[in-house]
C-alpha cells in the first residue's frame, strides 16, 4: 500500500491491554522486602499504590480489560497514527522501508498519558484524591497532572533539579493542569534533607525524586504514588501502542522486521514491543532493539540483579538490569533516559535474548534528530531520538547489505519544550560522555547481597 500514514478510527481505539507476563517463557523473579529480602505479598504495596494496580502488577492473565472512562479519555488523542518515513528512507538511500508510531499526539506531548490516565482512574475509584510522583524530563510530570485534572484529583510532583532549571515549560504546563511542582532534591521530606546535606548542590536524579514522592505519599492517608515508567502494570497499559501498530501493519499490508525504542524505565520500548514480542514466542522472526544513552547505559554496562528502585534504599528490591542505585548520572539533555535501572519485564526479555540493547552517544542522537525533524517535518525529543538513530544504523545497515527489511520505531515524545537542548547542539555545546567503567563498578559493589 501507498499511504504515508494509517489513522484508525475511534472504535479501533483497543479494549483490552496485552500482559506479556502470561506469555513469559519463565515467571518474573518477585520483587523483595528491602530489609528482610523475602518476597513481597501484593498488599505490602497497598500503602503506595492502588489495589486494582497491584492487581494488574502481579496477573498473569494475558488480556486485562481498559475501563470505558479511561478510552473516553484515551479518545482526546488516540489512535495515534503510523506513518511510513518516505523522506527519511528517501534521505538515506536505504532499501528499507521505515515506519514510526506517533505518540507525540497526546496533550503532554508523549506516550506518557497512556498510562497516567488509568492509574489516575484506578485511584479515584478506590477514593483516592491526590497522587505523589516523580519527573525527569517533566514529560511523566506533565502527563499526570494532565490525567488528574480529568478526574479533579490534586497532583504533587518532584521534579528532577537540573529538568527543572532546563525545562521551565514543562513545570508551566503542570500549573496549568493544576498540579504542584518541587525541584528534587528538596527540603519538604527526610529523603531530600539527607541528599542535600550530601550535597547541597545535588543535581537530583529519577532514583532521588523517587524516594521522596514514596515518603510524600507514605505519610499521607489520602495520598498514593503512581510512577511513569519500571513497572509491570506501567508496560501493560502503553500496549495500547503496539496493538494499534498491529492494526495499522495490517492495513499497510506489512510487517515489522525490527522494532527500535529509546528506552529510559523501558515503558515506551515495552509498549511498542510486547504485541510483537508475542507473535516471535509464536516463531515469527523479528528484532527487538532497545536504545539508551552511552551515559547512562543501564541495560549495556549494567548487570541483571536486584536492586533498589531509589537512591535511598526505600523502595522493594527488583531484579533488574542496573548500573546500582547509587549511580549518579551526568546531567545529559535526554533527562527521561538518566535511570540507574530498567523495568523488571524488559530486562527480564534482555536476559532471555528476546530484546537488544544498544548505546548511542548524544551528538550523534541530536543530528540523527536534525535529519529527522528536516525530513519528515517533526522536531522529536531528546529522548526519542536515540530511537532514531537506533532507526537511522539499521536502515543504513539494509543499505549495504541491499535487504529490504521494514523498521519500525517509537516516536515517544515531541521535543518543543527542548528547545535549549537543541540550541546547545547547534551551537556545538554538546559533549559526549562515556560513564567510566571504574564508577560503574564502584556503583555495582554497593548493590544489596540477594541469596539464590
Ligand atoms: C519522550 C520520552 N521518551 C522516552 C522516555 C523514557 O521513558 P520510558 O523508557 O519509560 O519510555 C521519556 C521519559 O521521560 C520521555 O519523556
């Protein structure tokens, strides 16, 4: 078919979302209590997150229903398309054919909201009326507050210290949806005080923003904590992109032969990947590549053993693939991407060989942003495009072999509250930074002794 892009309609917004967990060729490894490293019983997490979510956490049935208010407001901006990147194929000379699912179509202007819209519902309806979290890059930040409103709940976000004095838009955007923005590290909680008491000039990090949205929301009765990205029920409800990509594949009469995402926690890679990541435990043959930042190269360097999800030791112990949660990464434009860990599912994947990491640096990410943005006319997110350049390698790698494979990627976020990033990058104010192997290995000797 010839079309440059495929909508689908309304009523092809999915009705269920796909758990890649019951498909699993071997179960996913519990997480534990961090002070007594046994396994945690479902409603120890009851104090921090909703039960339907904990619910969804642990289930291994393969289809969980989406909720008819949560599609309703899925419907402000899904389906979003898949567009064929003719220009950009054009561009590379490649024999290729290069496809990207667009989640720069939401209002926070990412994938982000897919999952913020239910877990905001799921806490409503269990009488919840303010929820705590995290941001990086302000994308999840904004994405929450964004799905709050819709459910008139208050919203209280961390902010990461440095996204918070890079990217003002953001935190605005979050006023606007009503919430209340904190740059991370801070003095309102235990978690912030010691970290600044550290170091006072902290440049705050996922891992510490973490630690104090948990406390916020511990030591609150009418408060619960949502987080953006890791978790298994954050992976089963950004299905909805890969499942409307199976949809949009059909009607392009195609299918994909490699499937790229940027990966930070891993959410939007999972939510691309795991329709497909199905069909190749059914035999279908298909790539799966996951593309992180050289910086921060969690999935690349690190190793695949249980940590803390948090810089302060608070949170339970997750098998995982991590770089150690005493990891302080430096403070690269691409902020969504700087986490010590990845999410259980994905990493999980990557030990069993279904899944891929590569690392890329961030010079190379801005210009294979710049090629994408003069070619096919969006300006996408730092984050997002180390999936275009994971794109861009494959496609130049079908050029020389002549093979006529078809990409396709996530376009998880557009980059316009990026701009100064971007400035810095034409004005050749980037550099590249490897993390040094001896800081990686100090990191890792402080992870937590996990028996078995
Ligand atoms: C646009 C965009 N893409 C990707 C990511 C990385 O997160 P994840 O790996 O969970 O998709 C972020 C995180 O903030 C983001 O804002």
């Amino acid at each position: 078919m010839d079309s440059k892009r495929v909508f689908l309609s309304e009523k092809e917004i999915p009705t269920a979302w796909y758990n890649l967990q019951a498909d699993l060729p071997q179960p996913l490894p519990p997480p534990l209590h961090p002070g007594t490293k046994q396994p945690l019983a479902p409603a120890d997490l009851e104090p921090i997150f909703a039960k339907e979510l904990i619910r969804q956490e642990v289930s291994q049935e393969p289809w969980i229903e989406i909720p008819q208010a949560v599609r309703d407001v899925y419907a402000i901006w899904r389906p979003t398309p898949l567009t064929r990147a003719r220009n950009l194929e054009k561009a590379l000379k490649t024999p290729a054919r290069i496809y990207f699912k667009d989640e720069s179509h939401s209002p926070p202007g990412s994938h982000k909201p897919n999952t913020a819209v239910p877990q905001a519902y799921y806490n409503k309806i269990e009488g919840i009326n303010r929820l705590t979290t995290e941001t990086g890059a302000g994308q999840w930040g904004t994405s929450l507050a964004f799905a709050c409103s819709f459910f008139d709940m208050h919203c209280k976000v961390y902010m990461v210290k440095v996204s918070y004095q890079q990217k003002p838009y953001r935190r605005s955007m979050m006023h606007i949806w009503g919430a209340d923005v904190t740059a991370s590290p801070s003095t309102e909680t235990n978690a912030g005080r010691q970290i600044l008491e550290a170091d006072p000039e902290h440049p705050g990090t996922l891992g510490v923003a973490i630690s104090e949205a948990v406390e916020a929301a511990v030591t609150r009765d009418d408060t619960k904590y949502t987080l953006g990205s890791v978790l298994n029920h954050v992976m089963l409800h950004q299905t909805v992109i890969g499942l409307e990509v199976e949809k949009q594949f059909e009607k392009f009469e195609d299918y994909p032969d490699v499937v790229i995402g940027c990966v930070g926690g891993g959410s939007n890679f999972a939510g691309l990947a795991f329709p497909f990541i199905r069909h190749k435990l059914k035999g279908k043959d298909i790539k799966f590549v996951a593309c992180e930042p050289h910086s921060c190269p969690s999935m690349s360097r690190g190793q695949y053993r249980y940590d803390f999800g948090d810089t302060t030791m608070l949170t339970p112990l997750i098998k995982m693939y991590t770089l150690g949660h005493s990891f302080v990464p430096p403070g690269i434009h691409a902020g969504g991407l700087r986490y010590h860990g990845m999410a259980p599912m994905v990493s999980l994947c990557a030990a069993l060989g279904l899944v891929e990491a590569r690392g890329y640096h961030q010079i190379e990410c801005f210009e294979a942003a710049k090629l994408f943005a003069a070619t096919e006319g969006i300006i996408p997110a730092p984050e997002t495009s180390h999936a275009i350049r994971g794109a861009i390698c494959e496609a130049e790698r079908c050029r020389e072999t002549g093979e006529e494979k078809c990409i396709v990627f996530n376009l998880s976020g557009h980059g316009f509250c990026d701009m100064a990033s971007y400035d810095r990058f034409l004005s050749n104010k980037l550099e590249d930074y490897a993390y040094p192997q001896d800081r990686i290995e100090a990191a890792i000797a402080e992870l937590p002794v996990v028996e078995g």
